[in-house]
C-alpha cells in the first residue's frame, strides 16, 4: 500500500482555503479577523484532508495515517472530524469545508492555494521583537506581516549573525526565563505515626473522598476469607461497615462532588463476578443507598471517576489482551461508552483515572514494561500531556486544584513527588518513616494516611507425583520469575528491589550473581546445558555466561518483546513480539550461532514455547494452546479454554501445565486425555503468579510464585511542624 502524504512541503509559506489561512509552522489559521491555534491531532487530520483532496479519504486511513494507531474508537473519530468542522467554520466562513460520505469517509471541499517561500536574497526581513517567536525547534519565527517587499539587499553574513546573535539571546532568555524546570534539591521530611484503625487485618486500597470528609477502604480480617468495604468519617472518626458480602468488595473512586462512593464486588476462581456499584453518603454511611451500576468482565481492581451522570473507567481487555486497560466513558443512563485513550501496542494499559472538580480535566497513570507515565487530558481525552515519565510503579495520584498540584509516591525511595501544572515544576520529598508504605494519600493539611505492605511473594515447588508442596525460596523481596534447573531445589530467580537481580537459589543458600540496570525484565530463561542464561526485555534479548555471569552479547529486536524462552537446544530462543504498527504479535526463533531472525508463525500468539527441534506450542488470541510442526507448519490444536483467561502455562516436554491463578491443570501434548486438576490454592489467602518447569529434569516439579495476602496496618502520620512543604 502507498503511503500518503501527512505534511506539507518546507516550502509552503501558507495554505488558503476559502477564507482561511493555514500557517504550517505555527499551526495556526485565521480568517483575518479571528486566528485560531490548532491542536497537534486537528492540524494533522487538516492536513491530511487537504493533501488528499482528490478523492474520499477512508476511516481506515485516518486510523492509519493521523492517528498511526492499529486500532481508533469511532467516537473518536467522530469527536475529532467534529471539531475540526468547529475549527473551520467562522462568519468569514460560514459554508461547508468538510463533508460526510456515509459509509465511505470524508472530503475536503474547498479549493486549495499553496504559497511558497521566496529565495532568501530577494527579501529583507525587518524584524522586531515582539512579533519573533521560537518553535518547538528553537527555530526563529517571524510573523508575516513584518515581511517587507524586495528592498536593498543586506550583506548575507551580517544578515546571518544578527539572527544567530538574536537566536542565542531568546534562546537564552527563553532558558533561564521562561522555560520551566524541574527543582532538583530534594526535602526531607519527618512524621509521627499513629495507628489509624486498630482491628487486625489487611487494609487495601484507601481513597480519600475530594472533600475530605471520609475515607474509603477495603478491609479483610484475619479469618475472613473476603475484603468488605468500609468508610472512615474523618472527622467523628467512627468507622463504618458500608458492605459485606460473600465476594470481595473494592472502592475505586469517588463522584466528583465527593458524596458517592464507586465501589467493586469481585471474584475469581470456582464463581467469576465483577459488578460496578455506587453508594450515596449524603446520610448516615450505614444508612447509604446503594445502586448497582453495570457489569464489568475483569479479574483486575479497576479505577473510576464520576461526573453529572457518567463514569470515567478503566475497562480491561483493550485490544484482546485481558490484563490492559483503556479508559472509557460510560454514559450511566444509556449505558453507551466511548473510548477517551489509546494506551498503543507497547503500554500495558491506562489504569488509573480522576477527574477535576470542574469535570473539564482528568490525570491518568499509564503502565509501561519499565514504570509509568502520568498524563493530564481534557475530560473527553484531546489535548494530552505526559508530565511524568519514570521508571517506577506509581499506584495512585492525587489532584489538588487549589495548588495546581499533582502529587504521586515512589514507593522504592519513599519520596513524594508534587508537579504543578501551572510552573511544569517537580518537587520531591523524601518521607522519613520505618514504615515499609504500600499505599500513601496526601490530605488537605499535608499529612499523609497510609497503607503498610500487605503482600508476601513465595516460591515453593510442587511434587507432581505425591502432590507435596514445600517452600523454595522466601525472601523480603519479590521473587518475580523463576528458571529452574536440572538439580532439585536449584533455580535462577529474578528478584524485585530497587533493582532487578539475578540470584542463584540452591537449597537453603541464596546467592545475587547479577546486578541489572533495568526495571523492564519480561522473562528470564536457562540453556538446556546451563550454561547461559537468557533476560530478555523491551526489545533486547541479553546473553549472560553462568560460569562468570559475565554479560556474552546482546540482541536488539524490532519491535516490543512480550515473552522469550531458550529453544530445545542451546542454539535458538524463541520469543513473541508485537509489531511497531499492528495489533498482533507474531512467533519468532532467533539462531545464536548464524545471528538470524526467522518468523515460524502468522498466528496472532501471547506466549510461545519450544518442546522440540521440529515442535512449538504457543497460546493464541482465541486462548486456544497449538501445537504447530516447524519442518511442515502443520497445526493442532490441544486445548481450548473457551473464553478469554488469564493463564501462567509452562510444559515438561510431555505435559502441559497452566494456571488461572487459583487451580493448576495439566493437559498431555500428544494424546486426546482430558484435562486434569493437580492442585488448587485458598485463593482467600494467596494467588499463583507465575508457573515453570524443567524438561530436562528427571524429577517431575512445578516451581510456582504465590502472592499471598497478610496483616498489615492503616497509618496516619502527621508532620512535624516547622517544616516547608
């Protein structure tokens, strides 16, 4: 397919159309009595219109071309081709610039007149300050109206310093002046901690309502199997009990004005449920009215922010993948939605979402393989700024519009981080507490109400043939992937702290052999001879020695890399990449020796594995596991899960292995058996995060994380005074 063009030549000085101007280096447009800036999406969908002119431009080219996205809401489309028509229509301009084909797309109806730049000796250029702007590029600008006809001609290298000379000194100014800057100094900050709730359990979850008056949380007991949902008045500080239920019960937001509390009821495992509520705390808070909102189809604690009669949420599933959200608006008395964000093929999902108290403005977290990005956005999604991009898991965010400031916690260096969106300024704090903080609200006053750590990872290994279960690996930090080894009770482990790390686990003897300089680990993996060991992440495929475990060489991979694994030899990896410009993800071998890339399948996958030379098995997107022949690309299917789930899998050459969390089945490979359960956790109590195998072990193991869920504590640490916030 031919690429159409999406920009205008360097040498278009304007674009007319009807009555109006188009200034390609200002994006700007004016009708001589109004002048209009345009946003980045408007002047490229303006563009592209006017460029391809000559015929009906499609939605699918806009998605392809503007919007350079696999995948475009309708409504999006919708909302942007209405503005633009807003944009483009003014007194001078009343008639149509834009016109509708039904079902076939869009046209630009008026006449087009391209002016050019003249030859730089044929001009002089008489400038004033006032009227001289720097663009994005920190090229000088000059408006149109100071261009004056041919004159004398000046000396080309005094013309050409006084520019630079002009350039420097705005540059400067601009710099020192203008442009805003982060505040490097970062503050210490000391607290006294009181225990704010003093029942024995686990607290999850808090979220302060916007006015401060009551504070929300889930709360499990000790011998509770399920999370209930409890509101604390801030104030009389009496604790409520808003819901108990047999499943478990999560608040995800607030309304706007602060009085309804969105709330989640969940369940995995034997019974899957996942409804959205609201509950009215105008009353007495055990006298609330509680109304059921709609149905949601997720495993995962959703975020939600309401206004007039909508909801702003995170919905999980964007673009089939069930643990990535987008978020949509949902409107709450038609039950129509459309989608306000496009996380793209390599972020893992917008997931979590508030909205200002003037509905016009909204702050959402964006999880990526190595942290987050913070963004702010209009309330229907135009107009996006990314104002934080870092290498870490932020949780929550707060929006305090009173002093501009957007205020999120690095849990890994316990430090405060606000952003005012007026001066684009970045403090930080850095929070002097024993505390080990799993969630943090900043209130009104600067004081903080915090979650302690709740979660414990394990690593234990699963006997197949006696089904005894006995504990691997129990460290203070999390245990994120395993790759075991031949020899019983013998595994790489990569860890989480502030760094991921490589350790040798051996029985009772632990031992860091790696030290990585990266946080967007996706898999690790053991040669069959062990004698390497493989990381891959982003778009690297990194090659360590386990004799030195000294770096061999590393690979750069086109694309986002979503899983990898040694091959059946130790010649070959296999891994799945997402394409830079589809929403697929394809099967790849990479060969060590001969350093060449091979693709072995078309098939949309999530996870590929290789349990021969001539033999891959690998999950598609229809969550069906295919065993595919390599020599002739011959198929077959194994198993079909029937509808869409969450799955940790691995095999043993014979046997596959998955888990959806709570139960571990195995299915044979090469024959028709049934399926067959072989062991299940008290999801109440913990979860199964990730599943391995060696097939080159004699001893039949599954070595497997469990997230397991502890007592923790609900803290309300006041600062000290005479200190500067």
């Amino acid at each position: 397919m031919k690429i159409k063009k999406v920009n205008f030549s360097t040498n278009v000085k304007t674009v007319k159309f009807g009555a109006w101007c188009l200034d390609p280096r200002l994006q700007t447009i004016t009708d001589g009595d109004v002048k209009k800036e345009l946003e980045p999406l408007l002047y490229k969908l303006l563009t592209y219109l006017i460029l391809n002119r000559q015929g009906i431009v499609t939605r699918e080219e806009l998605v392809d071309e503007v919007w350079q996205q696999s995948y475009v809401d309708d409504n999006a489309i919708n909302r942007a081709m209405s503005e633009l028509r807003k944009v483009c229509k003014s007194d001078l301009q009343p008639g149509l610039v834009l016109k509708t084909h039904y079902r076939k797309g869009y046209s630009f109806l008026l006449d087009v007149q391209f002016v050019e730049y003249q030859e730089k000796d044929d001009i002089n250029v008489s400038i004033d300050a006032n009227d001289m702007e720097l663009n994005t590029n920190h090229e000088l600008v000059t408006n149109d109206k100071k261009l004056v006809g041919k004159q004398k001609k000046q000396p080309k290298n005094l013309f050409f310093f006084m520019v630079i000379l002009l350039v420097t000194g705005l540059v400067f100014y601009a710099y020192y002046f203008i442009t805003p800057k982060e505040n490097t100094s970062i503050n210490n900050i000391n607290y006294v901690s009181d225990i704010f709730s003093w029942k024995k359990g686990t607290y999850e979850f808090p979220t302060l309502s916007p006015s401060g008056k009551y504070l929300g949380f889930a709360f499990k007991g000790v011998n509770s199997p399920v999370s209930n949902l409890h509101v604390k008045d801030m104030e009389s500080l009496i604790n409520y009990t808003i819901v108990e239920s047999q499943y478990d019960v999560y608040p995800i937001g607030w309304s706007n004005k602060g009085h309804n509390l969105i709330y989640q009821l969940i369940s995995i495992g034997d019974i899957e449920l996942c409804e959205i509520w609201m509950v009215n705390l105008l009353a007495e808070p055990n006298k609330s009215k509680h109304k059921k909102l709609f149905e949601c189809k997720s495993s995962y604690i959703l975020s939600a922010s309401s206004y007039k009669n909508k909801i702003i949420y995170t919905k999980y599933g964007y673009r089939g993948r069930l643990n990535t959200a987008a978020l949509m608006t949902r409107d709450l008395s038609t039950g129509k939605e459309f989608q306000v964000s496009l996380p793209g093929q390599k972020a893992l999902g917008d997931y979590f979402v508030k909205i200002s108290k003037n509905f016009d403005k909204l702050v959402f977290l964006r999880f990526q393989h190595y942290g987050t990005q913070v963004f702010i956005a209009n309330i229907d999604g135009s107009n996006q700024k990314m104002i934080a991009d870092v290498n870490y898991i932020i949780r929550t965010a707060s929006w305090d519009e009173a002093s501009k400031n957007i205020t999120w916690f690095n849990r890994t260096e316990k430090e405060l981080n606000k952003y005012n969106i007026v001066t684009n300024n970045l403090d930080r704090f850095v929070i002097n507490s024993k505390e080990e903080v799993n969630d943090l609200i900043l209130d009104a006053n600067d004081n903080l109400l915090i979650t302690t750590k709740w979660s414990d990872y394990d690593l234990v290994n699963l006997e197949l043939d006696t089904k005894q279960v006995s504990s691997f690996s129990n460290m203070i930090l999390k245990e994120r992937l395993v790759a075991p080894l031949a020899q019983h009770q013998d595994a790489i482990l990569l860890v989480e702290g502030k760094k991921h790390a490589i350790w040798h686990v051996q029985a009772s003897q632990r031992k860091k052999i790696i030290e990585l300089d990266f946080l967007d680990t996706v898999a690790i993996a053991v040669s069959p001879n062990e004698t390497q060991l493989l990381v891959a992440r982003n778009n690297y495929l990194y090659f360590y020695s386990l004799g030195n475990n000294q770096l061999i060489h590393k690979v750069e991979i086109d694309g986002q890399i979503q899983t990898a694994a040694w091959g059946a030899n130790n010649k070959t990896v296999i891994y799945t990449v997402s394409s830079s410009d589809l929403n697929k993800a394809y099967i790849w071998i990479y060969d060590i020796n001969n350093q060449k890339y091979k693709q072995v399948s078309n098939s949309n996958v999530l996870d590929a594995k290789m349990i021969s030379d001539t033999h891959i098995i690998y999950l598609d997107d229809q969550y069906q596991f295919i065993l595919q022949n390599l020599e002739d690309n011959q198929i077959e299917e194994i198993l079909d899960l029937g509808a869409e789930a969450e799955v940790v899998w691995t095999h043993d050459g014979d046997n596959l292995y998955y888990s959806d969390h709570v139960f571990i089945y195995r299915k044979k490979i090469h024959d028709k058996s049934p399926v067959e359960e072989v062991y299940k956790v008290n999801k109440d109590l913990e979860i199964i995060t990730s599943l391995s195998s060696n097939q080159n072990s004699n001893s039949k193991t599954l070595y497997f994380s469990l997230m397991k869920n502890n007592p923790n504590s609900l803290i309300k640490m006041t600062k000290i005074k005479e200190q500067l916030f």
